[in-house]
C-alpha cells in the first residue's frame, strides 16, 4: 500500500492533533529504519497504522480482543493498551494489510514484549520519541536513539514504569517482560 492511500485511510480515523502525531511517528519511524537496516517501507506502513484504532469505542475493542483470542487480562489493565492489538485486527480486515511484521508492530507499540523484532523496537520507539512528544526524558531517549536502538528502548521503557508507579497505576506485565529482555538480551553496552 503506497503512503498516500495509507494516510487517507487513517486521517478520518484520528483527531487532528493525533493525525500530526502519526506523521511524526511515520518520519521517526522512516529515519530509524534508515538507520539501523529495517525495512523501511514496512516501518513508514507500521506507523502510519499504528493508532488506527486509537479513537474506536471501547466495547469494540473490547469486542475485537476478547473474539480475536487477544490476552483477556489486557482488559484488566489501562484501556489505553486495547487500541494497539484492536488496531492489528482492524489493520489487516478493513484495510487490508496481511504482513505479519508490519501487523505485530502494530500490535505491540505500547506494551513492547520480550524478544521484540527490530520492526516492532522502532514502532515503539518512534511513537514514543516523535518530535511531537514533550514530556521529562524524552530528550535523552532521542538522543540514545541515534546511537543504540536497545538502550533507547531499555530507557523508554523503564521511564513508562517509573511513570506508571509514580502514579500508582498497574504496569502490564508484557512491559515488564519487555525490560527483563532487554536487560538479558538487548545489545546495551
């Protein structure tokens, strides 16, 4: 699907200020998968559809996780993770994306999980660094960006733990599983 289609498909999905948002994350997304060997048509279309489903009413992404075989517990956690795996679902069936890759970036851009791809690291990571975002630390994660994708990652995600405690609200325990990974696995030296 070429940008152009993509975007008309999402614009009339999202606000104004969130459309904005996608086309920071879609140019985050371009440069990092420029710069660390991902595939960057893949990563502008991620991006593109990564809030698709950002403003769908809740009893539909309800709807979608529980008939889709989603993990029920998301539904136990913050309603701001359901549009990422509603999203994946209303990605592929009505806009017909069927790439696996480009499906689970979508999927996983705001839990993260153990072992992500390097598709899913720069989702999740452009749409947290997008030159839109303006929020403590934000800064310093663009500029580890530029210089290793994992220890970007590692610090994006221990700043939405540190946050989410701060504010006495439950962590989802695939964003733990993404920080165990990353300190076992992540290339962060």
């Amino acid at each position: 699907m070429e940008r152009e289609t993509a975007l008309q498909l999402v614009k009339p999905q999202l606000t104004e200020h969130r459309y904005q948002h996608t086309l920071g994350v879609m140019e985050t997304a371009i440069v990092l998968a420029k710069a660390y060997g991902a595939d960057v048509k893949k990563a502008e279309l991620a991006a593109i559809f990564h809030d698709y489903a950002k403003f769908r009413p809740k009893e539909e992404m309800r709807e979608i996780i529980l008939s889709q075989g989603f993990p029920a517990d998301l539904l136990d956690y913050n309603a701001e993770l359901w549009h990422a795996p509603a999203g994946a679902y209303l990605a592929k069936t009505e806009a017909g994306i069927s790439d696996p890759e480009i499906l689970s970036a979508i999927r996983y851009h705001t839990s993260g999980k153990a072992r992500m791809s390097l598709l899913e690291k720069i989702i999740y990571l452009a749409d947290y660094i997008e030159p839109g975002r303006h929020f403590p630390g934000v800064d310093e994660v663009r500029g580890m960006a530029a210089e290793n994708l994992d220890r970007a990652l590692l610090k994006s995600v221990q700043n939405t733990i540190m946050f989410l405690m701060k504010k006495n609200q439950p962590v989802y325990p695939e964003t733990f599983h993404t920080y165990n990974d990353l300190i076992r696995n992540g290339r962060i030296d």
